[in-house]
C-alpha cells in the first residue's frame, strides 16, 4: 500500500487534485490567466435557477425570512437628522434561519450537491456560524459533517463567541476539530477532505454565493411589492465577500439596478487576524477590517482555485464603524425595537444608522441581515472577556478607540457615524495585487477587462491606475 507524504508542504503541493477530488467542479475550464477567468460560466455551473434554490431552501428550514420596518428606530434617527432626514430603516431578519443566521442560505445548495453528488459527507473550514449552518443542514440532508476551526490562542483560551459557536456546530451533530490560531486551518482542511472523501462546502465555492443570491432576490422583490419602489441602499456586513457578492447578485435578478450595495465592516485597524497575541484582543470574529480589506483586495486568497465571493465587483461604498458603536446599536435594536440578536450581525445596522441620516425621508435603506444571539455570542459576555484580557471599556467618543488596546460606547446616538473607505485605494491595492501575480507587462487585454469588471471601475482606469 502507498503511504502519501502528509507533510506541510506535501500536502499543499497537492491542493489542486485534493480540490477537485472534493467539489465535483473542474476550476480549470474557467481559468484564462494567474489573474482572470469566466467568472460568470463558473456561478452558473452550478446548474441551479433560482427557483431551485429557494425550493431546495424551503426544504431545509431556509429563506423567506421576515423583513421589518424598525419604526422606533428610525424615530430615533429622524430626531438627531436635519429637516427631511432620516430614511425609513428595514431589517431582514435572517436569524430566524435554522441555525441562526444568513450563512444558512450559504450552506444549503452546498450540502444538497453534495447529497446530490453521492458524498457521505460535508467539511467546512470557518470561525463558526458556517459552520453551525452546514452543520444543521447536513443533519437534514442526513451527512455527517466536520468543522474545522481556530478557536484557541497558544493559552488554549478561546473568545466567547467563538466557543460559542463551536458548542452549537456540536449541537447539530458536526465533529469539531479545534485549533489553535496559525497556519495550520487550510492544512487541516485539505487533510481531512483527503483523508475522508468528503465534499468542500467551503464559503467560497459558487455553491455558497448562489445560495446567498436568495437573499438579495427577497429583498428586492419584497421591498417593490411593498412600498412599490427599489431599496434606495441595502448595508451588508463584510467579510469574506460573499454575503455582499450574493445579496447584490440577488438584488440584480430581481431587477434593482439602482440600489447602492454599501459593504460595512468593524474597524480593527492594527490587529493581525493571524496573530496569537491579537487573536483575543478583539470582539468580532467575522464582519470586520482583518477580513474585509485583505479580501476585497485580492479574493483569491483562499481554500479554492478561484474565489466566487468578490466584493469589489459589486461594492458601491465601503462604511467601517467601531466595536463599541455597534455595541451601543445591539442594546438599542433590544430597548427600542424589542430584537435581541447578536451584535456581529448588527454591524451593518450601525453603519445604517450614519448613512440613514444623510438621506431623505422618503428613502428606503435595508439591512439585510441578522443573526441569532446568546451565551458568548451576547455583547455582555463579549464585554467581559475584552475586560479580563485588558481592553479598557468605558463610555465616550467612539471615535477615540484604539483596538485592541480600548472599545469606547457611545453616550447618545448622535455619536454613532462611522467612517467611510476611499474607494479608488481598495482598487488600486487590487490591482497592485494582481500585478504581483501576473506582471503588468504580461497583462492582456482580456485581463484588464476582467480586473475593470472585478472592480467595478473602467478599463480606462485601470489603464490610468495600473502599477508601474
């Protein structure tokens, strides 16, 4: 019998073949360059329509989930805005998903193809509520299922939310591999599925982002048979990119054109999110600058050959606000609007509150998710642990923190404002990127047409802005 070399660098050397052994989808008939390929022919290769997504989701506790006028808190807003200020503010309650949150939608179409496809099972590399979302749906779809996921620093000390989440992936029936922060989750992941034969439900497979395109489509279509208009802004909470990527795509099949896709994250400027030290010096898992910035900068950094989640290519604006900020919301949407959900999931909601009070009355801003709150999840608990691990808490100006060393609260809701990226600068570190992979000298021009539409620019501009 021949015993395969299991090694570090062994084992990445054959990323390629364990990828493909495990996803059922050759990434190679899309590749045209290091840089570009069919970005389009990859989503669609899916083979599922969009009526077949929202079935395959009802099946399996998924979608249709309720969206909210926050009449109190838009009241609230409306008081502290100039004259005419102050848009109507909506909420897509996707903590009413089994699991808990909008990362069900992500996990569906992935864990019924590979039901579909005779795996036995699904494995997923993530911080947590992906993988409580695969976790729930392969209970359903009757496939085991393995997380893998970094929970721990080198003191064997988890952040609560964190831990959180990997009591409630074990609830639903996973196996949980429990690291320690470092290099190690991407090397762990290709073992397993190498070792096991299981399906690659990564986050960033184009069964992920499909299944998220659900979510866009409701709000769009609900929004215009309700108020008989298109949403003027919808916030999303970024990351990764795919929960933007999908909820724009959505918003595009259910003919919204003009609504402004506005990316918002937590800033944790500073902080390395592969950094033992800084690992519980923050109190967002996901939703924030660690992921956001590197990720809309270049997509491709992850466990597959190309990366289906791509913000930039639908991101109109970019809003970052402060830990303590959408600490102040999470307590606010409980007193005002009697919704207690976690506050990683309010992160576009804090930024909402900025941007609502910059537009007119008679707009519509939507934020398009929520997610389930609780134990470590919970903002007290969360407090806490910044607390014991030397975070200094106290109420002030929210713009005067400094993360992982301060998280200031705001004292009234007139503090909560956030801050806008320059957007041109997340482009040009795009295309600076690129230019590490494939020489601009060698670019073609297929591939400065792909680098305009994956930053939602211009061949022009990227001509104008390329690296020297």
């Amino acid at each position: 019998m021949t015993i395969r070399d299991m090694s570090y660098s062994a084992v990445m050397a054959r990323k390629n073949e364990i990828m493909k052994q495990s996803m059922g989808m050759d990434y190679d008939q899309f590749i045209q360059s290091p840089i570009a390929f069919d970005y389009e022919s990859m989503m669609q290769a899916t083979g599922y329509s969009m009526d077949d997504i929202m079935r395959i989701q009802s099946e399996t506790k998924v979608g249709k989930t309720p969206l909210i006028e926050l009449r109190n808190l838009t009241e609230a807003v409306r008081k502290i805005s100039a004259p005419g200020k102050g848009a109507l503010i909506l909420v897509k309650d996707e903590a009413a998903n089994a699991s808990g949150s909008f990362k069900a939608r992500r996990a569906s179409v992935a864990v019924y193809d590979a039901r579909r496809k005779g795996y036995k099972g699904v494995i997923a590399a993530t911080s947590g509520n992906y993988g409580a979302a695969v976790a729930s749906q392969a209970a359903q779809r009757k496939l085991k299922c393995i997380v893998i996921q970094e929970i721990y620093d080198s003191r064997g000390i988890g952040q609560p939310e964190i831990v959180e989440k990997s009591r409630a992936c074990e609830a639903y029936g996973a196996e949980v591999l429990k690291l320690t922060v470092g290099p190690e989750l991407f090397y762990m992941q290709l073992r397993t599925l190498e070792e096991t034969g299981f399906f690659n439900a990564s986050l960033y497979t184009p069964f992920g982002i499909r299944g998220i395109e659900s979510l866009g489509y409701e709000i769009g279509t609900e929004v215009k048979i309700r108020y008989g208009r298109q949403p003027d802004v919808v916030a999303i909470t970024h990351a990764g990119g795919g929960n933007l990527t999908g909820t724009a795509r959505g918003l595009k099949l259910a003919d919204c054109p003009n609504t402004r896709i506005v990316a918002c994250s937590v800033d944790l400027s500073g902080l390395h999110m592969a950094s033992d030290t800084d690992f519980n010096r923050k109190s967002f898992t996901t939703g924030h600058t660690g992921f956001g910035i590197p990720f809309a900068t270049w997509p491709d950094r992850v466990d597959v050959p190309r990366n289906a989640a791509r913000a930039l290519r639908y991101m109109d604006e970019y809003h970052l606000v402060t830990q303590g900020e959408v600490f102040y919301i999470t307590e606010l949407l409980t007193k005002l609007e009697g919704l207690e959900r976690g506050p990683a999931g309010n992160t576009s909601l804090t930024a909402a509150v900025g941007m609502a009070r910059e537009m007119d009355k008679d707009q519509i801003l939507v934020v398009q998710e929520t997610e389930y709150t609780g134990a470590g999840k919970h903002h007290n608990s969360q407090l806490s642990f910044a607390r014991e691990n030397g975070i200094e808490v106290r109420r002030g100006d929210p713009g005067e923190s400094v993360p992982g060393r301060s998280i200031i609260i705001p004292e009234h809701l007139s503090q909560v404002a956030g801050k806008i990226q320059d957007m041109d600068k997340l482009r040009r570190s795009y295309l600076v990127n690129a230019a590490n992979h494939l020489p601009v000298g060698n670019w073609t021009e297929d591939d400065v047409l792909f680098l305009a539409e994956d930053t939602k620019s211009s061949v022009d501009w990227v001509l104008a802005n390329k690296p020297e």
